[in-house]
C-alpha cells in the first residue's frame, strides 16, 4: 500500500472586507493536502498559516515539497513533528493525517481520538473594525448570535463596545485588540469594559512584550492569542494570562493542539480555540478541540461567500459535529 500526498492552492472570498489592527482581509488563500493510501480511504487537512509570521501558501506548499520523499504508508503524528515546525504545512498534514487514519479504521476521528462523546459548541462571531455605520449594521444582523467578538486598534474599543450594547444589549461580549494597546492603554480600558459586561480581552499587548502584564490584576480574564504558539510556548504565559487561544496553524495540528490543551490546564489556564480562517475543512478538527474550551472562536466559514461540499451546518451560533463527508 503506498500513500500519496497532493498539495492545491485554494483562494475563498469573504462577503465584506474584515478590518482588524493589521490591516483589511478581501479573501483568504488556503492550502488543502490530500493523503491517499492507493486503496480507497483520502484524508484532507486545510491551512490558512500564520501571515504575521511570513507563511504563505508558497512557503507552506514548499515545507511539504521538502518532505515529500519522507512520506510513507506508516507515517505517525510524531514524524511530522520531527520534520516540520509548528506551522500551516505540519497542520494540514496533521490533519489529513488524523481524517485518513480514521477513515482507515471505520471510526469518526472523535471516537479514534478517544473523546467520550462530542456536543454542538457555541461560536462567537467576529465584528470587524469600520466605520460607525457599518459596525452597527453587522451588529444588527448578528443580533440572533449570543457571543461577539469585537475587533478593537489602539482607537476604536470602548466606541464598539458602546455601539454592540446599544444594538445588542444581550450580547455576550469578547474584545480582541490583536497586539495594538499598550500596558497603559489597557489599565484605561479595563474598568469600562468591566462595566460593560466585556467577558474577556485577547491579545492586548504586542507579542514578546507579555512581561509588560507582570503585576497587572484585571477583573477580566486575558487571553494569549499571538503569544502563545505550541506547548512550549505556555510556561511564559503563566501569571500574564488567564486564558490560551490554541490555533491548529500556530501550533501544527491537531495532534499538539490536543496535547497542548491537557498542558495548559495543568498549568491552570483556561483554553478558547480559534483559527486563522479558513473554510469547514479547517474549523472541523477544530471542533474537537473545541469540546474542551471554555471559548469558541470557530465563526469564519460565516464570513466566507462560499464553502466546501458537506460543509459544517451553523445553526445560529451553534455548531454540531461535522459531517462525514468533510473530514473525521
């Protein structure tokens, strides 16, 4: 039996431009991999990478050409680790990996995992930076939706808060500044959006500047997000943060982010899974993880114009298992 590996560039358009502190998304470019053991089981995984760490679907697709010739009907999780860095090509290898072993063995990849069962989770839905108009307008049509995620700059923060609680005074709220406040700036901020009912802030401070939280004590629960990687990443977060955002493109699969996860709690942080973006393909290992999360940030099929065949069914803000048809 002999395994092949195909590797294609995919390029999906969202419904409006996403506007968050590092600039505007029109569309978002994936890597999907393909595993065939030559008889009749595919396994597929999708990566978006890491862009704020230079990864591209070029670079990723050249990871995997790297190692190509490694490839064999054998292969283990652990012989991706070895060959590849945490990242969007060991990711999308991971998870082809974890679909075609599961399809190999008759089982979902919930039941191969070993998971005692899995539940719908709830996502948050995202809320981009733009103009007041436009902001109340998304929020609007979110109002079926119970968790916003809010996007914020050094700028625009409490205005957005303000804005969903008037447009949305039942929302659960979610601030993510992706790196662009200071240590002063959220000093300021933490007391009216505590007021506000604002449940956590992600990443409020540059990644490399967290010993800037050292003594900081905020009645809302932090969350790393750019500062937290794979595993090795988490001892540094402890005392800084109270809660870990595991990405399956930052830390290279599912099989680390699961492992990752079990870390983390040891270590006494609380855990949300969130993603790069990406179509269902990539939010559907993601949901395994998410059986274990205290916050789910799984919304971007939503923001897409388009999806994949069998794509995950969003009932509102609830997502149930995936269907076979799409992966696990």
């Amino acid at each position: 039996m002999s395994l092949s590996c195909q590797v294609s560039t995919e390029r999906w358009p969202l419904i409006e431009p996403l506007e968050i502190s590092r600039g505007v998304l029109t569309h978002l470019d994936t890597m999907l991999v393909e595993l065939s053991d030559g008889a009749a089981c595919v396994g597929r995984g999708e990566a978006a990478g890491v862009s704020y760490d230079g990864e591209t679907t070029a670079s990723m697709g050249a990871q995997i050409d790297a190692i190509r010739p490694l490839l064999h009907p054998d292969l283990a999780f652990a012989d991706l680790a070895r060959w590849l860095p945490p990242g969007g090509a060991r990711n999308a290898l991971d998870c082809a990996l974890w679909d075609l072993r599961s399809r190999q063995a008759g089982l979902r990849a919930w039941q191969w995992a070993g998971l005692g069962g899995v539940e719908p989770v709830t996502t948050a839905y995202t809320i981009g930076l733009g103009s007041e108009a436009d902001v109340r307008r998304w929020i609007r049509a979110a109002r079926h939706l119970p968790v916003l995620k809010l996007k914020a700059d050094a700028h625009r923060h409490l205005d957005t808060v303000r804005m969903a609680r008037e447009e949305h005074p039942t929302a659960r709220l979610v601030i993510d500044a992706n790196q662009a406040w200071t240590r002063g700036l959220l000093e300021r901020l933490i007391p009216p959006l505590h007021a506000a009912g604002v449940e956590l802030i992600e990443q409020p401070l540059p990644r490399g500047d967290d010993a800037q939280l050292d003594g900081l004590r905020s009645p809302i629960p932090l969350a790393a997000d750019e500062s937290c990687t794979d595993a090795a990443s988490l001892p540094a977060l402890v005392g800084r943060y109270q809660v870990v955002n595991i990405k399956l493109d930052k830390c290279g699969g599912l099989t680390e982010a699961l492992a990752m996860a079990g870390r983390a709690q040891a270590l006494g942080l609380d855990l949300m899974v969130g993603s790069m973006g990406g179509t269902s393909l990539a939010m559907a290992p993601a949901f395994l993880l998410a059986q274990r999360c205290r916050f789910v940030d799984l919304d971007s099929p939503l923001l897409l114009a388009s999806d994949r065949p069998h794509a995950m069914v969003y009932d509102g803000a609830q997502v149930p298992l995936p269907p076979a048809g799409l992966w696990g």
